[in-house]
C-alpha cells in the first residue's frame, strides 16, 4: 500500500487530520489519487470531553476527535473524503434547519390564529392540539437527529479504526506518535446504543404523567372558559373522583397499586441504573430492587450518574416501604376491630341464637346454660346492634355460673341477611327473637320485619323461632309470617295471666318459677315403646323419677292431651309428656305394688253413657272429640264464692284481663280499678282492645282515678275489704324497669301500711302470736299480719328488686322478666312445650292449681306418694308436688314415691286439673 508522497498545505477550512509524520514520507509507487495530509500541526481549539467511552488510550492525539458533524446513514465504509467534511458544515445545517422548524412553527402559530378569529370557540381547542402535535414533532425530531448523529459518530470511529489497522499493515506504525489502536469496539455499540435508548425512554415515562396531567389541566380551563361555565367538574376532579373510586370500591387496590408502584420503580432504575454503568440490564434491575429493598446500598455507587440514579431509587424504595407499611399495619388494625367489634364469622352448628338484647337477656342465658349442663356445655351466640365489648362486659358481670356454656357476642342487625349469614343462622337449632325495651308496637313491629329476614335466608333454617311479643293481637300476623316455624310467646299476656292464676292461688308463683326453670324440674316429651298397650292409669305410677300428666297423640297429628282419661290406652308413636329432672334422668320401671287408694268421703260415681248431638262441621272436629270429656261431678267442685280484686294501675292489655277474670271468678265479683287514666278515656281504651262492658257476666267493674304512690289517695280506698290486689307495671314508665319497680315497691308498702293500721289490736296480736319470726311491734311484723288478710301480687321487671319483697315476706311476687325468660328457655330447648303452656295459661282447659290436703287424706293418714296420685285421679287431677305445712317452699316431681309418710291436713298439693 503506498502514499502520496507530495501533500499540498492543509486546507484551512479542514476540521481534521493525522499528524503522524509518517504520512510525509515519499513513497516509490504514486498513488492514482494521491491523498494529501499536512505536515504541520493546526492550531485548533480542544476538544471537547465526550460523555461516551473513549476509543483511544488518554495520550493519544485523537481522543479530541469526536465532534458534532452530520453524516447520512450509509454503509460502514465511507469514502474519504466524506469523513473529511467539515463539522462546521453540519452545523450550519442543523441551525438551518432549525431555523426552518421555527419558520414552520410560526407558520403553523399563523394558521392557527386566523383559524381562531374564523372558528370562534373551538379555535381555542384546535390551537391547543396543534401545540401539543407541534411539540410532540419537535421532540420526536431532537431525538432522531441525536439518534442520528450518535450513528454517524460511531461510524466515523469505526474508520478511523480500520485506517489505523491499515497503517499498521504497512509497517508505519513505529513513526505514528501513538499507542496500540483502541481494541474493536464495534460488537459494543449496540449496547450503548440500548443505554442512551434506556435513559431516554425512562426521562420520558417520568416525565409523560406531569406532561398528561398540564394537558389536562389546561384542556380543562380551556373548556370551561370557552362554554363560560363554572359548575362544570373539571377533569382533574374527575380523574382524582376515579382514581378515589378505584380504591374505596375494590378491596384489593391499595395492595395492587403498591404492587404496580414497586415494579414500575424497579423497572424505571433498571433501565436507568442500564443507562449509566457497564452491567448488564439483568444485572441493573436487580441491582434496583436491592437499593428499594434496603436504602443503605446506594452507598457503594461510583460515579455521578449511578450515585444520582442510586439515590432516586433509593428515596423512591423509602416511599413504597412506607406505605406497604401503612397497609400492613391498617390492615391489621382493621382485622383487630373487627374482632373487637364482632364482625368475624361465627363457624358453629346446634348452637342457639339470640336475636336483640333486653333486660331479659341475663336470665336466659341462665336457663340456657342449666339445660346444657347435662350436655357438657353449649353455643349460645348473641347478635345485637350494640357494640362487641359493651355485650361482653355487661355478660361479665352477671353473676352466675355458665357451666361450660360459651357465649359468643357478634354486632350486627337481625334485618340484614350479611348479619344474619354472619351468625351461621341456618345452622342454629333454635333461633330467639327478643322484644325490645320500650314501645310494644314498636317492638312488635322489629320482631315482625326480624321474622320476615330469617324467612328470607336461601339456605333454609334448620330450627324453629321464638319469638317475644309483647302485645297479643300482632300474635296472629307474625304465626301468618313465620308459619310453621315460628312459635310465640307473648310476654305481657303470660305475666297477666300468672298475676291472675297467683291473686286467686297464693304461692303459685313459686310453683311456676320451679316449673319454668331448668333448675329444678321441667316438661320432657320422649317416645317409650315399651308403654304402648298400656293404660294412662298405669303410666301414671311407671315413673319412679318423673311424673307423667299428659299424652302426645300420634293417631290425632301428634296433639298433646293434657290430663287424659285413666282408660286412655299408649298406641304405637304415642310419647309421653312428663316433669321430670332432667331427659336423661327418668325412665320407665315395673309397676310398684300399689294398695287400694280409695277415699271413703268422695266416691267416684259410675260414669253413665251419654248422648251428645253436634251439629254441623268444625276443621277441628276430630279435636273435639278426643279432648271433650264432659265436666267433673258437682260433688267434686265446692261452689265458688264472690271475690273483691284491686287493680292498682294500668296495662296495655287490660281488657283481656278483664276477660280472663270474668271468666275465672264467681257470679256477683268486683273488679275494681284504680290509677291515673281518666274514667271516660279508660272506658275508650277498653273497647278499642275489643272488650265489650256489658257481656261481662261474672264482674262488675268499678272505676277509681288517683296516683297509687300518693298516700291520701289510697287512703280513700276499702284496702282491708279487697281478697286480691294486683299492682301492675303503669303503662306510663314500663320503659324503664327501675323506674316501674320503684312505683310498684312504693305502692305496696303503702297499701300494706295502711291495712295494718286497719286491722282490729286484738286479731293482730293473734295473728302476730302464730308467727314469731319479727318482733311484736316491728313495722315488717305488722305488713306481714296484713299479708294474711289480703293477697297482694306485684309486677316486678328488675330481678333485684326479688330480694326486698323474699326478705320482708310481704308481697307474693311475680317476677316479670325471669317468667317469661324460662319460658323462651324452656320453648326453645322444645318448641312443643309452648302447647302446653298456653293450656295452662288459657280461660279453658287444665291449669296448675293449688288443693287442700283435706280433699285426699286424714289428718296424720301415712300413705305414698303413688297412693296420693291414685286418690286424686277419682277427682281426674294429677298431683305433681306438695309442700308441707312446715316448709317454705313446695317440692315438684318428689323422690322416693312409693315410701310412706304421714301426712297434715295443713299440707297442700300442687295439682294439674281442670278450670272449674
């Protein structure tokens, strides 16, 4: 290869050359295009620094040599003489056409202008499109040209590499004032060609949401002043609305926008973290997670870009363990409250729900907990619109032993079915609906809705419903709701009718709550096959443990008969209804030897046929027929007396007092009535309840208005002259308990007082002598020889007020709240034990009651228990219990029934018969 050994002077206008003094020597073989070199240095300014990797060791006199020059996209060898053309030409070609953009840009600004004066509104929006296109063109084109300038720098490097290594073959490379050539380095400019391509695409996403957001903001002020409207949303509202939107509705959109921040911040550092270093993208984007991961490795960066890419990842890796972090912890505070305020789903099946929360609450789960104590324990979930913990500590501190029993409180509302899904309400088997505190139709009206959403459930219910009402006549519309699922029990009706089973019985009440309870003994139904063929007779004393008192016919759809005739033979399905301890603590023996029982003063008359005619036809005809059984001989029934009854306030359900009494006391029987409620609104209240006056056929009715806590108005009153007072929980304070009980204490100790200060010296000093538990001139000595004159029953609500009136002994209590929650109790344990309560609680049919020795025995007779239950079947009553006349309290479903004892005719019995 040879060179021209003849090289005119350097051109001035030639912007490089090689100043190796090898090119001036002559050489033998001429070249037909002689290239000319100069011989001389040429006075230039330095390059320079380039911010791209050098391709010439630091003293190499070609490290200046990369310049800003323009050279079309050819092919890797270029002539020449294009390399050697000036960069000073390119540059005026990129001012030129710069300045072509500009006179463009004005050009377009022009357009746009006059487009604006002939277009009118709209113009606004066009000219703003064409910036935004105007601008877009102009970046898009910065980054071609740098593109393209980048390319043809890399190409001239590429020459001037291969012109060194022709040099070299030449063997004129020991007069070159250089060092070894810059290795190849053409296998590495596509990568830096994809770092420059990384920096610029992340500038640009980083940058393109301030961009968006400008532009929307802009288009928006623009659109409102262009339609002179101010009520219009803009769009950046509308954006920050979705985005809210986005967030709130969706449950997992926190954690999926985190997630999405996280690696769109990895990606972004990768490929910037590419962009500045010699590793690998790979390489970089795990290098960017591990500066997010843990800011302190930032540290060891080298370099002004790296440290700079290193430091933004590491701040923006701060910021997304921020608010992981704040997820995280919200996350689980959220999770923790709604454990503290019973929102978790309760996972359990056989447990009993209750619905609501009452005073009566506590008492239930009482009765609850001794009904599951045989069963080591039970599930009773709560569900009430309170909040978790308030339940929870009012729980805590009710005194009494739950005997295994969990009580699992939830917060929520019986009239959503998420609520109700919440408590596994199709699981339960026993689902109690409570009545709330205060208004009755208010009350009543929750219950019903509260029916309506327990019907609504699609998994279907697998127990029945109990539901409290508080007002009888909306008893019809929630059986019309619930249907056969649903029993009722309704409290003021209950309570009523036990105040007036208890003024005419002293005592009752006492039989009732051992009865109710699950305390003591209770009803039990269970099927005995060994029983069937037998007689009701004989079943009677098959019990050693129990005492039998009714029949549940299979053969008439499963009814319960109450009392059944002795010649009632046990078919096959029949059960047995019973008292018993508990339903695993009886079971059928051999019959006991048992000796005649007859009672010579009452002989059982032969039953004589009888012809009876009904006329016409009833659904319940076959009904009729198995409970008629004709009435009791008039030698078994002494004649009834008039009795003086003294209601001392007012009731919701009076009237249907009223009609209970009247049909429960003798002809020529006064009812008086003493409270605030004026005579002529009294009357209208009556007859808006359906009771009409004048078809009252065994009371007269006699009205009094006055305040039962004021003393001169009872005073005004024959209080020594009543056989009963019942002294009701005023309808005007029934809301508050306290409030109710305080009247109702206040009212007895005032009518008690004053029946003492009637009583005549002599008959009190008799009275006082039979007692002796208080002193002769005490105060409670003297209220408790007017408790024998008169038999006062008090409505009590709150369960403490039970310990004033046990202590003094001056009032037979009904205690409100405790009846009727052993009555949920006991309907929700057996939904067919509600039969046979409303039996005994109703005008007809079999009540509980309280005889006389006399009428079975003679003074110091000894007989058995079973001799006792045989002398009380000739008057077609079943004996369930006694109390001595020694004893404080009766004794229900006694042990050890064949054993004799000698018995007083101070003594009474507690039996099941018929109303009289």
């Amino acid at each position: 290869m040879s060179l021209d050994s003849e090289s005119p002077s350097p051109s001035p206008s030639r912007d490089w050359f090689f100043p190796s003094p090898s090119f001036t020597h002559p050489n033998p073989n001429p070249n037909p295009n002689p290239r000319r070199f100069c011989t001389h240095p040429r006075v230039s300014r330095p390059p320079k620094p380039s911010p791209y990797q050098s391709f010439s060791q630091s003293g190499s006199k070609y490290a200046g040599i990369r310049r800003s020059v323009e050279f079309d996209r050819r092919t890797e060898s270029l002539p020449i003489s294009d390399v050697a053309r000036p960069v000073s030409e390119q540059k005026s070609n990129i001012s030129v056409k710069k300045s072509e953009v500009s006179v463009k840009k004005a050009d377009v600004s022009v357009d746009v202008s006059g487009e604006k004066k002939c277009a009118g509104d709209s113009a606004g929006r066009w000219r703003t499109a064409v910036l935004a296109a105007i601008f877009g063109i102009l970046l898009a084109s910065l980054l071609l040209k740098n593109f393209s300038l980048h390319n043809q720098i890399s190409a001239l490097q590429d020459q001037i590499y291969k012109l060194n290594m022709r040099l070299q073959t030449c063997n004129i490379s020991d007069n070159v004032d250089s060092t070894n050539p810059t290795p190849p380095e053409s296998d590495h400019l596509p990568d830096r060609n994809l770092k420059n391509m990384a920096l610029i695409i992340t500038f640009t996403i980083l940058s393109s949401p301030f961009l968006i957001f400008k532009y929307i903001d802009h288009v928006s002020k623009s659109r409102r002043s262009a339609d002179n409207t101010s009520e219009e949303v803009s769009l950046n509202k509308q954006l920050a609305y979705r985005v809210d939107l986005f967030l709130s509705v969706h449950p997992y959109a926190k954690p999926l926008a985190l997630l999405v921040a996280t690696l769109l911040l990895i990606s972004l550092g990768g490929l910037a973290l590419f962009g500045v270093t010699v590793d690998s993208l790979a390489d970089c984007l795990w290098l960017s997670w591990t500066y997010i991961a843990d800011s302190g490795n930032h540290a060891n960066s080298e370099g002004i870009g790296p440290k700079l890419v290193s430091v933004s990842i590491s701040f923006g890796g701060m910021l997304i363990f921020a608010m992981m972090l704040g997820l995280v912890s919200d996350a689980i505070s959220e999770k923790l409250d709604s454990l503290r305020k019973g929102r978790s789903e309760v996972v359990e099946q056989n447990h009993t729900l209750i619905l609501g929360w009452s005073d009566k609450l506590g008492s239930l789960l009482n009765q609850l907990s001794i009904a599951n104590e045989s069963l080591g324990g039970g599930i009773v979930v709560v569900m009430a619109e309170r909040d978790k913990e308030e339940m929870e500590l009012d729980i805590a501190k009710m005194e009494f032993d739950f005997r295994g029993t969990s009580v699992i409180c939830r917060s929520g509302s019986p009239l959503i079915l998420a609520d109700l899904k919440k408590v596994s309400v199709s699981k339960a088997r026993a689902i109690i609906v409570l009545a709330e505190d205060g208004n009755a139709d208010q009350s009543d009206a929750r219950a019903l809705r509260t029916v309506l959403s327990l019907t609504g459930v699609k998994e279907g219910l697998r127990g029945h419903i109990v539901v409290e009402l508080s007002d009888l006549d909306n008893e019809v519309l929630v059986k019309l709701v619930g249907g056969d699922l649903v029993e009722t029990v309704v409290a003021h009706d209950v309570i009523g009718r036990l105040m007036i089973q208890c003024a005419r019985q002293p005592g009752l009440a006492q039989i009732w709550e051992d009865i109710l309870g699950f305390e003591n003994c209770e009803f039990y139904i269970k099927r005995w096959p060994e029983l069937d063929g037998m007689q009701f007779e004989d079943v009677l004393i098959s019990f050693p443990d129990a005492i039998p008192c009714g029949i549940k016919a299979a053969a008439y759809g499963g009814k319960i008969i109450l009392n059944p005739d002795d010649s009632y033979v046990l078919q096959e399905g029949d059960e047995v209804l019973v008292i018993a301890e508990d339903d695993d603590t009886y079971a059928p023996a051999a019959l006991p030897m048992v000796k005649e029982a007859s009672f010579i003063h009452i002989a059982r008359p032969a039953r004589k046929p009888q012809k009876i005619l009904l006329c016409g036809w009833r659904r319940d005809i076959d009904d009729m027929i198995v409970v008629w059984r004709g009435k009791l001989p008039r030698n078994f029934i002494g004649p009834k007396s008039a009795e003086k009854i003294l209601f001392c306030g007012w009731r919701r359900d009076m009237e249907d007092m009223i009609m209970v009494l009247d049909a429960f006391l003798a002809n020529g029987s006064e009812l008086w009535m003493f409270n605030e409620v004026p005579e002529k609104e009294r009357e209208k209240k009556l007859i808006d309840g359906g009771l009409d006056i004048t078809r009252l056929f065994n009371i007269t009715l006699v009205n009094r208005e006055g305040n039962a806590v004021i003393r001169r108005h009872l005073e005004s009153l024959p209080l020594e002259s009543f056989d009963s007072i019942l002294i009701l929980a005023d309808e005007s304070v029934e809301d508050s308990a306290i409030q109710a009980d305080s009247r109702s204490l206040a009212t007895l100790l005032l009518i008690r007082d004053i029946q003492a200060k009637r009583l005549p010296y002599r008959e009190a000093m008799e009275t006082q002598g039979q007692r002796g538990s208080f002193s002769q001139g005490s105060w409670i000595g003297e209220m408790q020889q007017a408790s024998d004159k008169s038999v006062i029953i008090s409505e009590i609500l709150d369960p403490r007020t039970k310990n004033l009136l046990s202590m003094s002994k001056i009032s037979d209590y009904v205690l409100s709240n405790e009846l009727v929650s052993m009555a949920l109790a006991m309907v929700s344990e057996d939904r067919q034990i509600n039969d046979v309560l409303e039996e005994l609680f109703a005008e007809e049919g079999n009540e509980m009651q309280i005889r006389q020795a006399n009428l079975y025995l003679h003074e110091g007779e000894e007989l058995s228990f079973y001799e006792i239950i045989l002398r009380a079947r000739q008057r077609r009553e079943i004996v369930i219990g006694y109390r001595l006349s020694s004893a404080e309290r009766a004794i229900i479903n006694p042990p050890h029934k064949n054993q004799q004892q000698r018995w007083s005719l101070k003594d009474v019995f507690v039996v099941i018969a018929e109303k009289e």
